[in-house]
C-alpha cells in the first residue's frame, strides 16, 4: 500500500474531467473507458482507497498502459498518468510478482545480456521458419517477424572498444542498448559513423547491460537497478574518459537520464553518482546538434521526402523535438514533411505490442495512415522499437515507405 | 346550437370585444368554419379566463393574431389576440424586447428599427402577422442561413394552457439550458400548446450596412447557376433568393424574365467587394440589369418586392408544394422538376432560396397536390432533401416503406397534444397527421 | 446483478467484448466530471442503430432502466446511473458517416467525439461551431444531450443550434426521424429541439445531422487585461453597445490567470485583476475597423489591450482559457463546477454576488466566465476528503444559484441540470413549467425506463 500512498495526492488531484481522453491512444481505439487514462487513475484510487482488490481486469488495466506520457503533457491539474499506473504496476509487483507468466518471462529474458541475446535469434529465426509456417503468420501480433531484423552476432563483438579518429575533438561513450546491438546493428555502426565523421573518437564498453527500463516500467524495481548500477559503474568507473554517455535509443536515453534519478531516490549516498551519470547522457540527435554537424560534408544526389516520428521517450520523456529535425533537413535535397500526430505512439510500447497486440496494431494503422498522407519515402525516428514497429506496420499495410534512424539518414550522406 | 356562454365571456372583456353577428366576425376570420363568437381579451387574465370558460363546457378555441382560422372551431370561439400588441420593454443593455403577441410582425420591426436595432425573422404575411403567429408558426425564412431560424429569436414566453393555467418560462439569458428546452419545442407548435400572451425575444444590433444586387435572366437554370458559383466562391449572401418570371412582376413591377435578389447584410468594407464579386458573378453568368442597390429607400423596396411574392405563396397553402434539396444540388433539382412541371419560367409560380435549397411552387389550378408531392418528394430525397414539414415526413415514410415509423412519429406527436390539451379544445383545425 | 441470460442476451446483440459486467469495467463507468458515483448494472456498447433498438427491447422485457453515456465528460452527473440499470454507451458508435461541405452538412454517429470531427472538417475548411471546453474528449452525442455550449456562443449559439436533425430510438424500441438534413423538415413540433438538451431521457439518439459552415476568412484575437473583474465587464457592454457581435468574450479572474499561468506559461501578468479574451471572425477587410473599434472600447478601462500578432500567440490564449477548469487544482485538489447566468446587464452584480458567497461561506473561488452571454463558470476550490468542508461547497453552491434566480438568470447555462442541479429546478421553474417537463417526459417515456432520475422526477 506504501507505494500507491506516496501518490495519493496526485490520485486525489485527479478530477474526473476526463481531458486526458484525447491523450490515451489506448481509449480512442478502443472507446473503452477502463483503457483510458482517467478509468485508471480511478481505479487506482480504488485500489488505494481499499475500495477494489487488484483482479485480473485490474492487472490488464494497468499493464496495458503505453506509458506514453501524453497525458501528463494534456492534464492541466498536473496529474501524470503514467506515473501513477507506474506506481500501480510497482504495487502489483509488491503484491504478487507480475503475472502472467509471460510477462516475467519476458522480463528476466531483457535482464539478462546472455538469455536476451538467444530471445532476439530465437524469435528472429523462429519467425521466420516456424511461426510463418503456422497459417502463414507472417505478423505475430502486429510485429513484422518475416521482416525482423536479427544481428548475425552482436554489435558488441563486431567492434573493438575504442574507435580512435585522425583529429579527435570529443570523446564519447556508446551506451548501445539491446535493440542496436542484437537487432538493428546497422543503425549501430551508422552511429559509430556519424561521430567518426564529426571527430569524435567512439568509446564502447562491452560489457553493458539492458538500462533496466523494461523492468522498471513493469515494477521490478530490484531487477532494473541492478542493471542501472551495472551501467552507472561502468561508464564512470571504467570509462571515466568519455565526456558523454550517448545513446541512440529514446527510451534507454530517458531511463538514463530521468528514470535514475527517481531509482536511486531512496539511496542518498550512492545518488550523487548517479546525478553525475545522468548528467553526461544525451542522445543522439542532442549530441550531434550540440557540437555541430559540417553541412558542407554532406551529400545526397536524389530528392528525398522525409517524415519523422517523435518516440515517445524522445518528446515526452527528453523533450527532444527540433534536434532530430534540424539535422534531416541538414542533408541537401531533403524534403521535409510533418505527419498528422507526429509526437503520438506508434504502438510499440514496449511489451504492449506482444501482450495487447489488437489496441496496440489499432495505433500503428493509425499511425501509418498518417504516414501515408505526408507521401514521404523515408520515415525517420529516433528509437530502435519505434523503428521496428513503424516498419512492420508500412509493410503490413503494403506502403513503400522505409523506416530509418536519424543516424542512418545521415551516415547514407557521408562518402564512406 | 353552441355551448359558448356569451354573456359570461362578455363579463371577462368587456361588450365590446365580444363580437357574434356574423357581418361584424367576417373581418377577423378566414376558412370555411363557422364560429359561434369573436372575442378580443386585452391581458393575459384574460385569455385565461376565457380558455378555462370554454373548458367547463368543451368548446372549442381558436387563436390568430389579427385573423383566425375557423377550420374546426364551428359553434366555438375564435380568439384575436389583436388588442394584445403592446411593446412591454426594450431592453437595450441585454438585446432583448419583451412584446404581446398581438402587435403586428410589420409593427414590430418598425419599433425595433427606431430602437436602432434589428428582428431578423420576416412576416409570413406582411399586413396580417403579429409576432405571436411568427413563433407559433415558427418557420425559417431565406436570411435564416446567416441569423438562424424564428425560433433562435425566442428567449421565453408567458403561455396560458390549454387548461387556463399560466405558464411562464425562459430569462433574457442568451444561453440558457435549464430543465426541457420547452421555450424552443413550443416554437412551431402552432398554438396547440398554448396560447402566447407575452414572448421575450432576442434582438441583434442593426449591421453597419445594407446592400442588394439584383439581376433578371432569361432561365431559372442560368439564373440559379450563379448561386451555385457564389456558394463555391465562399460568398454566403444573407439571402439569395430567385423568383420566376410570373411572380417576378409581383416583387418588382416592370420584371421581364426571373429575378434574383441577393441581399448582403454586415459590414461596409466587405460589402463593398462582396457587391462587387456578386455582380460580376451574376452579370458573367448571363443577368441582364444587374444592379448594385445601396440607397436604403430603393433597397427596402427590393426586399419588400420579396415578402410581398412571399406572403401571396403562404396565404395559398393547399396551393403550393414546398422542398428542400442541398443547395448545391438545385441545378439537378430544377431540371427534374422541370420534367415534372414543364417550362419552370412559365409556372405560376416558382421561387428559390439559394441558401436553403428550398423552393417554393404555386400550382397551376387543378393540379392533385398530393400526386405532385410525392413526386417531388422522390425527387428531393434523392438529392438530400424531401418536401418540407408533416407532409414531407410522411411521404419520406413512405419512400422509406416504413409505415411504422410514420405511425411512431404521428402517435407520438399527438400524445404530446394530448399530454397539453387532453380535452382537444385548442386550435383544433391544427393537424399533426398531415 | 445482472442474470446470466440478460448477459447471454447482451452479449449475443453486440459481441462479447461489448458487455462489461466485471467489476472494473462497472467502476469505470460509473462516474463522469462531477464528484458524484454510482455502480451499473451492466455496460453494453452497441454498433449500430439495430443493436440499441435491441437492447432497448431487451431492457424493457426485463423492465431494467438504461442510462446513456458518452465520454462521461459532464459536468452535470447526467450519465451517473443512480438508480438500479445498465449504462448503455455510445464511445463506439464512432462513424462519421458523411461530410458534405457543399451543401452545410454532417452526418456523424453519437459517439463522434467533437475534436475528431472538426479535424476532419478542418481539412475541408469547415468546422462545427459548438466546442464546449471538453471538446477534444467529448462526443456529439454527449454535446447534444447535455446542449453544450463554449466560447463561441455569443455570435454562434448553442449546441440546439447546429442539430438539424436526428435518428432517435425511443423508450419503446421504436425509431424515428426527426428533422432532417436542413432547417425546413421538422414533422409538426420540433422534435429535434426537444430532444437536445434533454439528457437521454426521452430517447436514444443513434445518428446526427449537424450544420457546418465554412471556417471563417478571417479572425482576430485579442487580450485585455484589467485591475477588476468589474472593469471587464464594461468592457463587454461597451462592446455590445458599438453594435459588434465578438464570436467571444471570455473572462478569467486572477486566481485563473495565476493557475492556468503555471500550466501554460503563456505570459498573462500574474498581478492582473481579470483577463478578458475578445475575438472576432469573418471577412478579413472588416477586421480591422472591429479590432479598432474594441481596442478604442477597451483601452478607456483596460491597463493593457493587445491583438494576438501570430497562431502561436493565439493558441497560447486559448490553452490558457481551455485549461482554466482543470487548473485549480493547483491550488486544492477538487473542484465544484457552477454553471449560473444571468441578463448581460445583470453580469457585474453576478460578480459581486460571488465574491459575496465567497466571503459568506468562507471558500475560495476563481471565475471563469463567458462574459458576452452572461455566463459564469465559478469554480469553488476545496479537498473532497474533508466532509464539512465538501458539505459547506454545496451550500455554497446552492447560494450560488439562488444568487443567479434572484438576478433573474439560470442555473444552467450550458452545462444542464442532470442530478446536481435537479434540486434546485423547481426554484428556476413554476410548478406549471415543471409539469409541462413532466408531460413531455411522460409522452416519450410514460414508464421512466430512460435515464431514470435525471433533470425531473415523474
């Protein structure tokens, strides 16, 4: 109960306006109260005012969440849904463990460097033999598995630990992250490019672990700080030299940054450790317009219109708009168009994609409609999942688009 | 022999405004009906009074303004409301009058002209309406797309019901949704609720100018082509209104060929160009004599011409057929009702509100309205519209071959008298059945 | 409860995941925007016209009353089932079924929610004048059962303005039409305006025409900025005065200025008395000799006017008005909605009146009001955990709306009466009026199986 009273003013701040409506991509497709933003905060309170005992019904509610955070930015009392239905899964985790046995599963399988790396191959390859062979499945939950992208062998055993430039200007960290280094290790080396063109010389630890935010957004608590000590002590310990931590991953970047913090609250003698760790994280995009990008470098011979997805842990969680942009239209030729909602979801959130794969592919649709009226040929983001999931929602709905980090758009300018 | 008690009525109001020799009653009625008195009340009490007098015995009641109509009320009373027609208040800080229902529509206007200030909605007859008839006919007229319908210019009424009791209700508050919106359902309810005695009604400021281009042409077609121009232009007119040939005599002496009457109601400077873009818009579409009118006298005529072509359409009621289409789809209106009617320009009587998409036919004599009707109702459905009001609605039930919610419609509408008037003694020449 | 054969039946009319019976989905469903609750019986979310005339069938054979809903944004408890039946809700009856700009008309299904249709209009430059506050969460159908209003309405008018017609199932199961697809095909009485506003409780409306216009040419917006509430207020006869029609004239006292500031930093002056936000639209050559005209207006009271010189600077305004209601709760944590107006002219003394509740009663108010139509919107502050204090907002509440009677007014002015207001009805209405509701409510549903309880009693 500890848990939900820390927030109970915030719960009680809650006035039923129902504003956050418009925010919760959950209801609008599903047009169902209990999927939306002020049906959870009520049942929360229920749950915290004794009033409910936490049931299955209860359990899909709160998981079922994106965590999306828009409906923090919407409400004008200032209640944050997603911290409260964070709060929630932390009390539910508190109470029982997560169930089903699934989710945990799955869970542990991110937590471990070792079991992630054979559930990325294992499913990548079962994707494409067995599952396609069951009815033809080629979407297993809205997720494109035919066109699911494994990495032959991690990015972490692809490179050495220090890529060294003629004239380095910088020295940067590369926290990698599960997605770019089991799955979308060309969006890696397109990092490792950009920097090297830019005279940063590319530290990149090999033994980092997952951010822990998978873990943390499902309550495990324990579990995500582990692996947040693990990514603290590593950077700082043994790699003080970098002058940042960057990421090319929203969501690790937001765990990184903000999550952290929040982890660590209850430790005051290890957080100012973690304060001087968040303080060098920065993203991508963030990095390169903040040391500059040499526009006269790059090239491009054929026209290009270009869309971009803000991630949610990009917009809301870094706040992190007009960088990613700036550099798209850095690149000559560039035609750049503003989707409809380009700062909404793409459904991947996370586990959600897997565990409510029909609101979840409802986003995605939506989100490749609008896509689709910008008449762009590439769709840039800034989020491995985002990637992944736009991709198999363009594919599914027949679209030519193709979907790419900001990163790879800009490595495709260099001469090699 | 008649149940109505007349000296008793002649304690309420008065000798002389109790009326029963069938020379003197000829002037305040019309219809075939034959009703035993004519009776004035000059106040509410009155009214009340004499509504619960003709209670006791079952007899029944009919309401006008200056005129009655006798349909129904045969041995019964017809009420005039004629004495009742005095203006109780202007209120300039909320726009709003309150005035007896009684006073005459053009009496009216002209009060509230002086006041400096305006009353959008238009006689249905220029020299008989009063503003009671206005809300308890409660139509639209063809300046309703920019001002909204009469009902939007009622804020609330005193009513006696068809029991005598008073029943008052609304607030000069211009947004007021408290309890049943009873204010606006009465709007249109034809007396058969109550009978007005005292309406609050909405004022709007005066526009800064008014203006009017007119133009003739030689078809209804090429005529109505430039309405459909300017809608797609985004100029939306106050009115926009076409009158045939045959009728256009009427609204403007000396008229050959169809006359359109744009009326542009707001403000100087977009006047200006709008008059402008109207001209130009109906001159390239073939009008001959396109006229910008700004002198305010010469203007008040063009519009007078109009009402006056309007209130001989409504004075015939079985001799006209009335529909709506969507605007944009007149130009195929017209051309197949011009296979149903011949020649439209040689018609008796033919006339357009661009706006609305609602035209107005005065039959030829002889013709079975009904027959007709339902063709045009076929004809308006498919292009998004149907024959207007009770009429329009049953005969859309029977497109639809849905006799059941004909049924529905007409039980439930007559419940709802019932509920007011369970004696069925007011205005019973009132149908709800169509 | 629900028998297990109702819920057979329910489920066999509109699918399995359509039925809510668990406990969860009841909670959700058994509150709006009010501080009030209940517990349904059963959630049924119907598709299509033939399923609700089903469940209404249904319902009546198991004599179980239904309530209607929308988005559940009311602010009048009108979709709260109070007594014992099942909430019948539109949120999936999303279709819009036709735009036609051409000839100023929109067919929607009830459970359209009011943003997503003007998104769609927008992209044909029309729009649907009607957006209450609520409007990116709220459904047309919630708007027409509650007749909301917003800031347009001093040139726009009401919801009841822009309905032209309607598809109703009744308390018998039965369907009709009422109007149509314009202003001339009302069958005898104005079935359409009686059915807007009316809460639900005279029948089910499935299908909607709604009037829509083209969007404005042109728009202005400006800001005034006063040291007193009152000071406002004559600025906005002035204005009425001039003989100009302002699509808006929408007023916030200091208190929401300071609230709705720390959501949207949009740059009011936290020392400001009263904001008054004035806009006007039409064809761009009259802007300017309107704006003029106001500024000149406002300029003799006002310590600064400003005319909003970019969208941003425009949107800005807007998110500071939008979020007024909300954003108290910076300052306590709940809220009480009133809804009072009154005759323009009677609007400064509805301001002393409450300032004078305030006092009397000890609570904190900030006003929020649409000052052209005479509309307040004072927003008691208070903690609903503390009983005595929620006990004395209801009071004040009451006084609230005695104050707006004695000042000749409504208790009503956009928000509708549902079950927080029905107690004071009777003080607004004369016992025949009362009965007239009564009547009405008796031809459509003489068994009361209709939203039970709100509005009137039988």
């Amino acid at each position: 109960m500890g848990v939900l009273a820390d927030v109970y003013e915030m719960l009680n701040t809650c006035n039923k306006c129902g504003g956050c409506h418009t925010a919760c991509k959950t209801y609008k497709l599903t047009g169902s109260e209990e999927m939306s933003t002020r049906g959870r905060i009520q049942l929360i309170k229920a749950v915290a005012d004794g009033k409910l005992e936490p049931n299955e019904e209860y359990e899909d509610a709160i998981m079922s969440c994106l965590l999306c955070g828009e409906c923090a930015v919407t409400c004008p009392n200032g209640v944050h849904g997603n911290e409260l239905v964070m709060a929630a899964r932390r009390d539910l985790k508190l109470r029982k463990g997560i169930k089903p046995f699934a989710k945990s599963f799955a869970l542990k399988t991110l937590a471990s460097p070792k079991r992630l790396g054979m559930g990325f191959r294992l499913f990548g390859g079962m994707g494409k033999s067995v599952l396609n062979k069951i009815d033809g499945l080629d979407y297993f939950r809205g997720i494109d598995i035919k066109n699911f992208p494994t990495a032959k062998k991690p990015f972490l055993e692809q490179v050495p630990e220090k890529i060294k430039v003629q004239n380095p200007k910088h020295k940067v960290g590369f926290y990698v992250g599960c997605f770019l280094n089991h799955s979308l290790d060309q969006t890696a080396h397109s990092v490792v490019k950009v920097l090297t063109k830019n005279d940063c010389e590319v530290i990149i630890p090999k033994d980092q672990v997952c951010c822990g935010l998978p873990q943390y957004c499902y309550g495990d608590y324990e579990t995500a700080k582990t692996n947040a000590r693990k990514t603290i002590d590593t950077f700082l310990d043994k790699y003080s030299d970098a002058e940042v931590v960057l990421t090319a991953c929203a969501s690790c970047g937001s765990m990184l940054r903000h999550d952290y913090l929040k982890l660590f609250a209850d430790e005051p003698s290890y957080l100012p450790k973690v304060k001087l760790f968040c303080d060098k994280v920065v993203e991508f995009s963030e990095y390169m317009a903040k040391i500059g990008v040499d526009q006269s470098k790059l090239h491009n011979s054929s026209p290009l219109t270009v869309t971009y997805h803000d991630p949610c842990h990009m917009v809301r969680g870094l706040k992190a708009t007009k960088q990613p942009r700036e550099l798209l239209q850095m690149i000559p030729r560039v035609d750049y168009k503003e989707m409809f909602e380009a700062n909404r979801c793409c459904g991947a959130a996370g586990l959600i994609q897997a565990f409510y794969h029909e609101v979840s592919t409802d986003i995605t649709d939506q989100k490749t409609q609008n896509i689709k009226d910008t008449n762009a040929d590439l769709v840039a983001t800034s989020c491995p999942a985002c990637m992944l999931r736009l991709q198999g929602g363009i594919n599914k709905a027949g679209q030519k688009q193709k979907v790419m980090h900001v990163a790879d758009v800009m490595a495709n300018a260099y001469e090699d | 022999m008649s149940d109505v008690n007349i000296s008793k009525l002649k304690g309420i109001v008065g000798d002389a405004y109790v009326i029963d020799s069938p020379s003197e009653m000829a002037k305040y009625l019309k219809g075939q009906g034959k009703p035993a008195v004519v009776v004035l009340p000059a106040s509410t009490s009155e009214v009340s009074s004499i509504v619960k007098l003709a209670n006791e015995k079952n007899v029944k009641l009919g309401v006008g303004g200056a005129v009655v109509d006798t349909q129904g009320i045969t041995g019964g009373i017809a009420m005039v409301m004629s004495r009742m027609n005095r203006i109780l208040e202007m209120d300039h800080l909320n726009l709003v009058a309150v005035v007896e229902p009684g006073l005459l529509h053009k009496d009216f206007i002209l009060k509230v002209a002086e006041a400096g200030l305006n009353f959008p909605p238009e006689p249905y007859v220029i020299e008989t309406s009063s503003v009671g008839g206005c809300f308890a006919i409660g139509d639209s007229d063809s300046k309703s797309f920019e001002y909204g319908p009469t009902r939007t210019f009622l804020l609330g009424f005193e009513m006696v019901l068809p029991t005598g009791e008073i029943l008052e209700i609304g607030n000069k508050c211009i947004k007021n949704v408290s309890g049943l919106d009873f204010i606006h359902f009465a709007v249109g309810s034809q007396g058969t609720f109550g009978i007005f005695t005292k309406l609050l009604v909405k004022l709007l400021p005066v526009p800064e100018a008014k203006k009017a281009v007119i133009g003739t042409f030689a078809s209804m077609h090429k005529a109505n082509a430039t309405f459909n121009t300017l809608i797609k232009r985004n100029v939306h007119p106050t009115r926009m209104n076409l009158i045939n040939a045959s009728l256009a005599k009427i609204a403007k002496p000396g008229t050959e060929g169809q006359l359109v009457i744009i009326d542009l109601q707001g403000f100087k400077e977009s006047g200006k160009n709008i008059a402008n873009e109207v001209a130009s818009v109906l001159t390239l579409g073939g009008g001959s004599d396109v006229k910008i009118i700004e002198e305010g006298a010469e203007y008040d005529q063009v519009i007078n011409g109009w009402l006056k072509v309007r209130a001989e359409l409504n004075a015939k009621p079985s001799e006209i057929v009335e529909f709506v289409v969507g605007p944009m789809k007149m130009p195929q209106a017209l051309s197949q009702l011009e296979a149903q009617t011949g020649d439209l320009g040689a018609y008796p009587g033919i006339i357009v509100e661009g706006l609305l998409g609602y035209v107005c036919l005065a039959l030829p004599e002889g013709t079975d309205k009904l027959a007709l009707a339902r063709k045009v109702n076929k004809l308006a459905m498919s292009l998004g519209g149907n024959v207007k009001g009770l009429l329009g609605h049953k005969l859309k039930a029977e497109v639809y071959n849905d006799a059941e919610m004909w049924k529905q419609t007409t039980s439930l509408l007559s419940e709802l008298r019932q509920q007011f008037d369970p004696k069925g003694i007011l205005n019973p020449g009132v149908s709800l059945e169509a | 409860m629900l028998s297990q054969a109702v819920v057979k039946r329910l489920k066999e009319i509109v699918g399995e995941k359509n039925v809510v019976t668990d406990k969860v989905g009841l909670l959700t469903y058994g509150y709006d925007g009010t501080l009030l609750s209940g517990e349904a019986l059963g959630v049924v979310s119907p598709t299509t016209t033939e399923q609700v005339v089903e469940i209404v069938k249904l319902m009546n054979e198991q004599d179980i009353k239904l309530v209607p809903r929308g988005a559940g944004t009311n602010e009048s408890g009108g979709t709260i089932p109070s007594e014992k039946s099942v909430v019948i809700s539109f949120t999936k009856m999303t279709k819009i079924h036709e735009i036609d700009t051409e000839n100023f008309v929109a067919v929607v299904e009830p459970g359209v929610i009011n943003f997503d249709l003007q998104v769609e209009l927008a992209k044909k430059n029309f729009y649907f004048p009607p957006d209450p506050s609520s409007f990116k969460a709220s459904t047309i159908g919630g708007n027409l059962g509650e007749c909301s209003g917003g800031p347009k309405c001093f040139k726009y008018g009401v919801t009841r303005d822009y309905m032209l017609g309607l598809e109703v199932v009744l308390p018998n199961g039965k369907v009709i039409q009422t109007g149509g697809r314009n202003f001339q095909s009302e069958p005898g009485y104005d079935l359409t305006r009686i059915i807007v506003g009316s809460e639900g409780i005279l029948g089910l409306v499935t299908k909607v025409f709604v009037r829509i216009l083209p969007i404005p040419r042109a728009k202005k917006t400006m800001l005034a900025l006063y040291d007193k509430v009152e000071d406002a207020s004559q600025t906005v006869a002035d204005i009425v005065a001039a003989g100009i029609i302002p699509t808006t004239l929408e007023l916030m006292d200091n208190l929401l200025i300071n609230t709705t500031e720390d959501f949207t930093h949009a740059g009011l002056p936290r020392d400001a008395g009263a904001v008054l936000i004035i806009e006007v639209d039409g064809y761009p050559e009259d802007m300017d000799g309107q704006v003029k005209t106001i500024g000149e207006i406002a300029s003799k009271i006002a310590k600064e006017f400003k005319v909003a010189q970019t969208a941003v600077e425009v949107d800005q305004i807007w998110t500071s008005r939008r979020s007024a209601f909300g954003s108290v709760a910076r300052v306590r944590p709940s809220y009480g909605v009133n809804d009072i107006t009154v005759p323009r002219s009677n609007f400064p003394k509805a301001i002393g009146g409450v300032l004078k509740v305030a006092k009397d009663f000890g609570v904190t108010i900030g006003v929020v009001a649409h000052a052209g139509d005479g509309n307040l919107h004072p927003l008691i502050l208070f903690d609903q955990r503390n009983k005595e204090e929620t006990e004395t907002v209801h009071a004040a509440e009451q006084a609230l709306c005695m104050m707006a009677l004695d000042l000749e007014g409504t208790i009503s002015g956009e928000h509708g009466i549902g079950l927080v207001k029905k107690k004071y009805l009777d003080k607004e209405f004369t016992p025949a009026a009362m009965e007239a509701f009564r009547k009405i409510k008796r031809s459509f549903d003489p068994s009361n199986r209709f939203n039970p309880g709100k509005i009137i009693d039988l």
